[in-house]
C-alpha cells in the first residue's frame, strides 16, 4: 500500500505505550540516496515551534490521519540522530524540485510523490508537466526506480523515460489531473 506525501500533512503523531498525542507531523524524510524514508519530523503540541523526530523503525501503525509510535521516548531532537541530521543538513524539498532527464531535458515540477507504507520507501514522484500548452499537458508518475538522483531543487531521471508529446514509455505513465495540492514533505 501506498500513501502520497500530501496525505501525510498535519497527521497526528501519537504514542502507544502512553498513548499520548505528542505532536502534528511536519515532514517525512526521505534520504535522497537511497530514497529511503527514515525519519519523521514533527512539531510537539503545546510547544509553539519545537521540532522532534522520530525513526521509521519506531512506527508501529499508519491511519488515516495518525501515526502511531512505540513511546515519546523513541524521539529526539533533530540534530541528535546522526543519519537523519544528515538529510536535514541537506535541505532538499522534493515537492517543487524541478524534474530533468539525462539529457538534461525539463520534465516538469514535483507536485507530489508517494511512500510504500510496506517497507518505508519513496515509490513514486508525480511531475506536473512543463509543457507550454497547459490544456494539452498531461501530468507524469514516475517510478523510484526510474529516478538517478535527487538534489537540493532537481530531481535527474533516466533518459528515455518520455517521449516527444504525449507518448510515454511504460517507463513513466501519465495521469489527468485537475490540479495537485502540494505537499511539504522532504
């Protein structure tokens, strides 16, 4: 199962053993090396402000609107966990961040993207065309595994992936869209 980024804003953060609300999610992070999602970073109720994270390995359930954790003691402040300071300290939205192939074609923006709640992990980026011709522009799902890298503000894709107007390679699949609401998700 899947969830998109833009489904986690503002998830309530509980505990299991105290079950307590600790706080409103604030962002999922993601390693942009491995797109691995390995932490979560939240802001602690009644703390106007106050930023804690938390590892993946500590959650125990995903709902519609909460995440469930093993205890408040599982948190930390965001500087303490050396792997997820290193992402933080790398300062990459995913959501906004221009998407290009190889050969440095413009692709579009990230509009939202999406994590397998299966194993923690970015699945899919959703990429709101950059075609000058908006009414015939079709929005791009684009597979993790398609993506090489993931910088502060680009996202590089494998070239190939798209072709000229609207044919796509099974590579990347299109999707119509009204409009996509954007998440701030790192």
């Amino acid at each position: 199962m899947q969830k998109l980024a833009s489904e986690f804003e503002h998830t309530t953060i509980i505990t299991k053993q105290e079950r307590a609300v600790l706080g409103s999610l604030k962002d999922v992070i993601v390693n942009p090396d491995t797109g691995d999602a390995i932490g979560l970073s939240f802001y602690v109720t009644g703390a106007k402000h106050k930023v804690m994270v938390v590892n993946t390995s500590d959650i125990t359930g995903i709902g519609t609107n909460f995440i469930m954790i093993k205890s408040a003691d599982n948190t930390s402040e965001p500087d303490e966990i050396i792997r997820i300071k290193e992402v933080l300290d790398k300062d990459i939205e995913i959501v906004g961040s221009k998407v290009v192939d190889e050969d440095e074609r413009h692709l579009g923006k990230v509009s939202d993207w999406s994590v397998s709640l299966k194993n923690m992990r970015l699945e899919r980026l959703y990429v709101t065309s950059s075609s000058l011709v908006k009414m015939l522009a079709q929005d791009l799902i684009i597979p993790a595994n398609d993506i090489i890298k993931i910088e502060k503000g680009i996202v590089i894709v494998r070239s190939g992936s798209v072709k000229s107007g609207k044919k796509v390679t099974n590579i990347v699949k299109t999707v119509k869209t009204a409009s996509a609401k954007v998440a701030h998700m790192k």
